[in-house]
C-alpha cells in the first residue's frame, strides 16, 4: 500500500495535539516513532496489532520541547511487507 496518500499527520507545526489519521489496507503491526534531529527515540505512541481499516487517535505532544522532530510510522504485515513513511514535525 502507499502509505503517503493513506497517512496524515496534522497540524503541522503543532503545539499540542496532533491528529494521526490513516487507512491500513491489511492487518498488520502499526507503530509511530517520533524522534529528535539527533536521531534519539523519544516515544512511541502506537505500538500494536490492527486489523484492516481507518484509524484516526490524537497525541499529545505538549510535553515535547519547541523544535523540529522526525517520525517514522510503520506498518509490518503480511500484505505491507514494512510499509514505512518518514516525515518531519514542527512542535511550537
């Protein structure tokens, strides 16, 4: 699946609650990995088993300091075979 047109992340700069939306085309691990510019984990806010379908949830990102962070957002399955879309957030 292209996870570029089945995935947003919004808004982006943010200031606290970003809204993840996504549609996953077949079962499959799901996780999202922020990370600082230095390349250092600093959550990971979905980490589990979804069956296929849309998915929308909020994290909040208030505890984050202001700055520029990376995320990986990945879905591992048998259909996927490691689907992975990297981008960048901008935390107000």
């Amino acid at each position: 699946g292209d996870l570029q047109q089945h995935t947003k992340l919004f808004p982006n700069p943010v200031q606290a609650d970003l809204n993840v939306q996504y549609t996953i085309l077949n079962d499959g691990l799901v996780k999202l990995s922020i990370f600082d510019v230095l390349g250092r984990e600093m959550g990971v806010f979905i980490d589990e088993f979804q069956q296929e379908g849309y998915y929308s949830s909020v994290i909040d990102l208030g505890s984050f300091r202001s700055g520029l962070y990376l995320y990986t957002f990945t879905i591992s399955g048998a259909g996927e075979n490691g689907t992975e879309k990297t981008g960048k957030i901008l935390i107000e």
